[in-house]
C-alpha cells in the first residue's frame, strides 16, 4: 500500500518543519520551491524530491495533501492554483491563511470547489497545555470567573530578517504571532465571550503599536473589556527594546538570561489566584534552557504557590489533527476566518492612528542589533 503523499509549496522555516515532521510521522513528502538548490546554512539537507512550480509535479504520484507554507501574499494564489489542478484537493495553509481583504475571495473559492477541503494551521489551538490551565483553574480557584487574561508573545526577528526571511507588510507585527495569541484566548475564555470579544471594534478600545517604515510595524499592546473581563494582549518582533511608546508590560518579564528571546505566555486571574503559563522555550531562574517543548504552569494566590512542568508539542498535535481531518470522513469545520479579520481591523487601527517612526530597528540600519 502506497503512503500518503504530501506536497509542500514553500521550502522556508515553516516549509522545512512541515517536511520534516511529517517525513517523521510516516508521509512521503515532496517539494515545490522556486528557489530549490538555495538553503540557510543552517537548514538540514533533505532527500524529499523538489520542484520549482506545481505544475513541475509529477500526475502519476496523486498528492493527497497540499502543504502551503509560502508566504503569505502568495497564499490565495497558490490555493487557487492547487484547486485547478485537482478540484477535490486537500490543503493545509499556514497562518495566516490569506492577506487583509482576500477572505470573501477565499471563501467564494472554497464554495466553487465544493469537494474541497481547507484546514488552517495554529498550533496553538491544539496546545494540551491549555485543558491543563483551564482544569487548574477550576480546581484551584472553584467559583471564581476568570477576570482578566494576558496573552504574549515575544521574539528578536531582527536577524532573520536581516538574513531575508519573511516581512509582513500587510499585517505588520499581527501577521506573525497574533493568531496564535487569539487562539490562546480563545482557549482560556469562558463560553461565548470569546466571540463577543472578537466582534469588539479594536478602533475603541486601548490598542498601541510601534510602526516602523521598514518593517511596518514592531510591537503591539491591546487592552479590551467585554463581559466586564479585561483582555490584555502584547506582541514585539524586535525584542524587548520596542518603541518606548509600546513598551513591553511588566508581566511580560524577559527571559531569566541566556541567549532566547522568544516568549510565549499566558496568564490568567480568578478571584485571588494568578495563573501563568510560560509555553516552550521555558528557562530556569539561573538561566538553563529547558528540554524543547517543556512548558511551566505557576499559581500563586493566598497561602498558595504551586509549580507543573509538562512536556508537549502543539506542532506535532497539530499536524496529526490536521491530516486527520484533511483525509477522513467527516471533514474538519468550515474555516473560522474572524480571527483574520481581527487582525485586519487592527492593522486599519494602527495604520490611521500612528506616525510613521525612526528606523530604528531596521535590519538595514546599523541600529539594528541593538
């Protein structure tokens, strides 16, 4: 019996980690990349056959999944073109699934081709560390409404950039980790407000952001109440020394030392209890960097201090669901595309509100690695 076959279009960083995991969960894969001879130095070399368009792929090996890690722009052009040559296709597309605007193109594309069948990509809708936060919770703070939820994200891009990795001109800083942020709320929220939160107008709420000529944006602060619940969310794709007018927030505390600047955090409050959970890469107060996928859950409240760690790899989860949901029957849920429209007002919000500032922190500017 032959294995499923999955095709990947789009050979970057998310390219290289779909091909890889899913070589190792059994798939055979293939590649589509303009550029294929061409790999970072850093890239692991790899036996995957490639190609330079999708029409280069061959039809007597039937692709069962279509991979899209392309970047962004190119999202909307690639299903399309997926779907002309086999209208039954399936696809998985990495956030965000298309740029600001393409949503009802998207949506009336996926209805011509009815026999077809579109998962997005959030690993983070399938991080178990979430049931494991929310299960705390209720065992700890029994009773108590969850009054307040804050959500980071953080990474120093500036270097990959600099070595041409993907800019995000559409969204700015919303393109890279907002989604994955939303899909955490989503996860901690209790019934319905996540919905009510996301028909808010972010244009009356508190929303800051750094904009940058080079890089659109660099770093974003949300603060929104809806069911007199405050939602508080901060992302920076240059570190911690963002524009001072979006400052990092003291609960987003950088790493304790070493070299990381990633962040990934989530914290909750019921009643008198504080619950955080500092999601891969976890890294102990003298700075030794945990084993990947490590993740730490802390409570504190009255005469309460407890600590978990617990290994889990949302990538991974999402990659089996996905595939499971792409090749069985039934097949996955219509596409949720509020969390794109989201990002989208928000990116109107922060392109009529703010001036355009110093390049600071342009990769092209010696200011750059500051």
């Amino acid at each position: 019996m032959s294995r499923t076959h999955v095709c990947v279009v789009g050979h970057g960083v998310a390219g290289r980690l779909h091909e890889r995991l899913l070589s190792r969960l059994g798939f055979t894969v293939t590649v589509v990349d303009p550029v294929t001879e061409v790999l970072p130095a850093d890239a692991q070399p790899t036996e995957a056959p490639k190609y330079r368009r999708i029409a280069d792929v061959p039809h007597d090996a039937p692709v069962d999944v279509w991979s899209v890690c392309s970047p962004t722009a190119t999202h909307l052009r690639t299903v399309a073109e997926v779907l002309d040559r086999d209208p039954a296709a399936r696809l998985l597309v990495e956030k965000p699934v298309c740029r600001s605007g393409e949503g009802p193109v998207l949506a009336a594309l996926l209805r011509r081709y009815e026999r077809s069948r579109l998962v997005v990509m959030n690993q983070y809708r399938h991080a178990q560390a979430v049931p494991v936060l929310r299960a705390m919770k209720d065992e700890l703070a029994p009773g108590y409404p969850v009054s307040g939820v804050r959500v980071g994200f953080g990474k120093d891009r500036r270097e990959d950039i600099a070595a041409g990795r993907f800019v995000d001109h559409d969204y700015g800083v919303f393109g890279y980790e907002w989604l994955h942020m939303l899909a955490l709320v989503s996860g901690v929220l209790p019934t319905g407000t996540y919905d009510r939160y996301l028909l808010t107008d972010p244009s009356k709420h508190d929303v800051r952001v750094a904009v940058d000529r080079e890089l659109t944006s660099t770093a974003a602060h949300e603060t929104t109440t809806v069911d007199d619940l405050t939602i508080e969310l901060y992302s920076t794709i240059v570190g911690p020394d963002a524009h001072p007018l979006v400052p990092s927030p003291k609960w987003m505390a950088p790493p304790h030392g070493g070299t990381e600047s990633r962040q990934r955090l989530v914290e909750i409050t019921a009643g008198p209890v504080r619950f955080t959970l500092e999601l891969d890469p976890v890294t102990l107060p003298g700075g030794t960097a945990l084993e990947r996928n490590t993740h730490r859950l802390s409570v504190e409240g009255p005469d309460l201090r407890r600590e978990w760690f617990f290994h889990d790899s949302p990538m991974d989860n999402a990659l089996r669901w996905s595939m499971g949901a792409l090749l069985t029957e039934p097949g996955p849920p219509g596409i949720d595309l509020r969390p794109i429209s989201r990002i989208s007002r928000l990116a109107e919000v922060a392109r009529a509100r703010e001036a355009p500032l110093p390049t600071a922190h342009s990769p092209a500017t010696p200011s750059a690695r500051l």
